[in-house]
C-alpha cells in the first residue's frame, strides 16, 4: 500500500490494478497531467516494488508473454511507457498464417505496410513491472494495495465504496470503473449478467525452444484441432546453452470427439491427452502439427491449458460505473486481440473522461458513457466478429468449409487490399471514431 493518504471522495476508482486496469489508470495520469483530476486504483493483490529498469526478463525460460499490436505500442507511448517497455518486447516483423495439409497461405510483412513491426510480445513478469514501477512513482496517482471494493452503493451522481485494506471505509466516487477480470465478484453484485458462448475447446500454453531462430517471425497455423498460434520470443541462455523460443498457444478440443466435423488424422488429440504426453512425444506431435519451418523442436517447457469461450457484458455502462478489459468482453485468443482491444477501449474512455473533466462534466454521467460506448461499439463488434468467425471457421474440417477458407487466404495473398485489411485488423488499427461529443 502506498503512503498517500486516502480522500473521502474522487472523480475515478479503479477496480483492479492488472494489465488493463494500471494501464487505464497511467492513461488518465498521463492525459490529466495538467488537471486535478483526482483517480484512485484499488487492487486486491500487494503492489510490489520492482525496479523495471533492471527486470530479469527472459531468465525463466517457461516465462508466460502477451502479444501486443503496432496499435497498443501507440497507446503505451501516449501513456509515456514504451520506452521502458521496449527492451524487453520481441519484434514480430512478419506473420506467417497457413492451413496444415492444405495450399492457402498468406504472409503478412511489416516492411509492406511500412511499420518497424507488426506487433510485439511482452512477458507478463517484465509488462508487469514496468507499469507497477510507473504506477508507485506517479505523483498523481493515488494507488492502494492491497485493498478491493467490497460494496457498490450506486447514487445519482456516482456511487459510494465500501473498501476492505484501506485507511476508510467508505469512498465516494464519481465514476468506477470495473477492471478486475472476467470472475468479477462486483458485477454479480450489481446483477451484471454475462453472455457465454463455449468452444469446447482449451488452449494449451507452453513455450518451446528451435534448432532455428525465428528471425522475428510469428505463425499462425490451423489444424485439424484447432488454430495453433506460435509467437517468437528472446532466445534464453547464453553461449552453448543458448535456446530459440516460442511461445505456443495450441487450440485442442475439451474431448477426442470432433467438434467441427469431418475426420481428424489423429485420434487422441484432446487437451487432457496431448497434456499427459511425456516430453518427447508431445514434441513429435506438436511437430506434425507445427512443421518444420523453424526446424527441430529441441524442448518443450511447462504446459498449462485453459478453457476457451467467448463471453461478453449484458450491459458495460451504468450512471457512474464502467467496465473495462475481460470483464466486458474475454476473447478467444486465436487473433491475440483481448488485450489489444481492452487497451483501446482504455484509450477511448480515458480521452472522453478527461475532455469531461476539463468542461466541468461528471466523467461518469451518461452522457460521456454512453459516447464511449458509441465511439468503441464498432471495434467492439468487429474484434468479437473477427475472432469468432475465425475460430469456428478454422476449427472445422468438413471439406467444403477448408477448401473455402484456404481460397480465401490465397485470395488475400495475391490481393494486396485484402491483405492491407487484414494485417490492419492483426495491427489494431482499425480507423478510430472521434470520441468528441
């Protein structure tokens, strides 16, 4: 917990200090620096006190990463952050998309859309430090840790906070912002339903090391059990012991049954039975499925699998509340656009609040809501759209449906229109609405 004292009142609480929220919260520090804007961020876990300058980034080679798009390295310079996040993010300079077994294929370069990359990944411990360092040297922000709302007391112009850990009890707000994850105890509270579409699938996590390096390049490759995403990571180790990484997120059905039909060459694909495979075969099967574009698969480190579904807010807006990140929509992770799409909403909310703010409006009344939700509705749908589509159409291996979509990615490789479109979805730079009202 930080040594600022606690007021009785502010114009923003943040609900959770995660990626989403303490990036939310180093916007609004970042665009209010010439105002009084008063923000709180409330976070149920320590806030620890790493030195960002000199994380260990790369040290565990089973180190969990996040990708991030051209777009969010924009935002996180806008928030004052990229410079210290940029030693310890992989450039991804071109994506490889491809259909196991089948000719479509499109190659994305970030050269021909005249960027440096086409986005970037993170490990979470080094992401991580580099925004609870900037959140604890803030001047402007006040940051207790831990401590949670226990309470929502919704009021004509605000709400009013019982807060658990904290020097008050009760904290009144003019807006408070929901980022504490897709479990949000607050929003069952509130009565905040979620509308839920499972996959019937899980996606195994694990990072794995090559004969070969990567050269910057990510791959994105649809088998028949479902989209296996391989990003590139920094090599671990040094001289001799020096290893190529990968960070590898496989789509695998929850059981053996099929889930889109037609005939899988491999009758023990589920999640659970790919998990139990000792090292080596697990290796000799992801290589059937990845190939050999980056040679030999020398390693294999901890695997973790994680149910997938698609899960959106019956409503994200209330007078005086907002939801922010998974709490509002979680994504399948096929397109890696969960947190990409949460930072630009961030982006979009943290603007109108502070153009508000500066004309003497309540942030959190619904006139500002609801333009937030009219200048990100659009990106919204497509990113939800685009990752679902995309997830039931390369999922399925009825004939028909491949021989369509493998068109489709050689269409767009011979397109260069089609292909510019897509590689600005995969960028997050889908053109922005103007938030001003």
């Amino acid at each position: 917990m930080t040594d600022k004292k606690l007021n009785a009142e502010y114009d923003i609480v943040i609900a959770g200090g995660g990626l989403v929220g303490g990036s939310f919260a180093l916007l609004l520090d970042q665009l209010a620096r010439h105002s009084d804007l008063s923000v709180l961020l409330l976070d149920a876990a320590p806030m620890a006190k790493p030195d960002a300058k000199n994380s260990d980034t790369g040290a565990d080679f089973d180190a969990r990463s996040t990708a991030l798009s051209w777009g969010s390295r924009l935002i996180y310079e806008q928030a004052g952050l990229w410079s210290a996040l940029a030693p310890g993010v992989t450039a991804i300079r071109d994506i490889q998309v491809s259909d196991r077994g089948h000719f479509g294929a499109t190659r994305l370069h970030s050269a021909e859309v005249g960027v440096e990359a086409l986005g970037y990944v993170a490990e979470n411990h080094h992401l991580t430090c580099v925004l609870q360092q900037a959140l604890q040297d803030s001047s402007r922000l006040t940051v207790c840790a831990p401590a949670s709302v226990e309470h929502i007391q919704p009021l004509s112009d605000g709400a009013m906070l019982t807060i658990k850990g904290a020097s008050l009890d009760n904290i009144r707000t003019r807006l408070l912002v929901l980022a504490d994850g897709g479990r949000s105890g607050l929003c069952r509270q509130l009565g905040i339903t979620m509308q839920q579409k499972h996959y019937g699938q899980q996606a195994l996590i694990c990072n794995v090391a090559f004969a070969n390096d990567h050269r910057g390049q990510a791959f994105e490759r649809f088998t028949d059990t479902g989209p296996l995403a391989m990003l590139p990571l920094a090599d671990h180790g040094v001289g001799r012991e020096r290893q190529h990484r990968g960070a590898l997120v496989w789509t695998l059905a929850d059981s053996d049954s099929n889930q889109g039909g037609g005939k899988s060459d491999n009758a023990s694909c589920s999640a659970e039975r790919i998990m139990a495979l000792p090292e080596a075969d697990f290796i000799d099967t992801l290589q059937q499925r990845f190939g050999w574009r980056l040679g030999r698969i020398t390693h294999a480190g901890a695997r973790s699998l994680f149910p997938l579904s698609l899960t959106v807010a019956t409503e994200q807006i209330r007078p005086g509340i907002v939801l922010l990140g998974n709490v509002a929509h979680t994504l399948h992770p096929v397109a890696g656009q969960g947190l990409n799409l949460a930072l630009r909403d961030a982006r979009a909310l943290a603007e109108l609040i502070v153009n508000a703010h500066q004309t003497g409006e309540n942030p959190g009344s619904m006139a500002v809501l609801q333009a937030f939700l009219a200048a990100q509705s659009g990106d919204q749908a497509n990113t939800i759209a685009f990752s679902d589509l995309t997830t039931r159409l390369f999922s399925n291996a009825r004939p028909t449906l491949a021989l369509g979509r493998n068109l489709g990615l050689l269409l767009m490789d011979l397109m260069p229109p089609a292909k510019g479109w897509f590689a600005r979805q995969a960028m997050g730079m889908a053109d922005r609405k103007s938030i001003r009202r």
